[in-house]
C-alpha cells in the first residue's frame, strides 16, 4: 500500500510539474501572438501613413500639371499678342511710307 502511495504521489507531483511548464508555453503563445498583433498595428498603420502620402503627392503632380497647363496657356496667349502687336507694328509702318 505504501508503495502505491508513494507512485500515486509521484504520479502528482509529474502531473503539477507538467502543469506547470503547459501553463509557461501557454504564457509564452500568448506573449508571441501580442507580439504579432502589435507588429500588425504598427505595419497597418505605417501602410495607411504611405496610402495617405501617396495620395497626397498624387494631388500635389496633378496641381503640378494644372498650373504647368496654365502657363502654357498663358505663353501661348503672350505669343499670340506679341504676333498680333508685331503684325500692327508692321502695317503701321509699311502704311506709312
């Protein structure tokens, strides 16, 4: 009986010393997944920061354009006038002589 006694409290103290290292690997799992949803956070949000800047910059070439446009328009205006001017300039001193 005694013998039976002695493997029965051996059998309890393997028992609570598994118990113990199930619950250290349990703590560690979940250590490393907080760890992971942390890192997923911060990727999300730095993937949201470079969405954002993106379409930022994307405004910014597109405002570009629309101003670059415009000047050329408005070169295009100048030559045209100082055609016009240099075209009056021409028959104002050719109806002279």
């Amino acid at each position: 009986m005694q013998l039976f006694a002695q493997e029965i409290k051996s059998l309890a103290q393997q028992s609570k010393q598994a118990t113990i290292q199930v619950r250290n690997i349990l703590s560690d799992i979940q250590k490393a997944i907080s760890s992971a949803v942390i890192a997923t956070e911060k990727s999300s949000k730095a993937v949201d920061a470079g969405v954002k800047q993106s379409t930022q910059a994307g405004e910014a070439i597109k405002n570009l354009a629309e101003t670059s446009s415009k000047a050329v328009d408005a070169g295009t205006q100048i030559v045209a006038s100082s055609q016009q001017q240099a075209i009056g300039m021409d028959q104002n001193c050719f109806g002279n002589e």
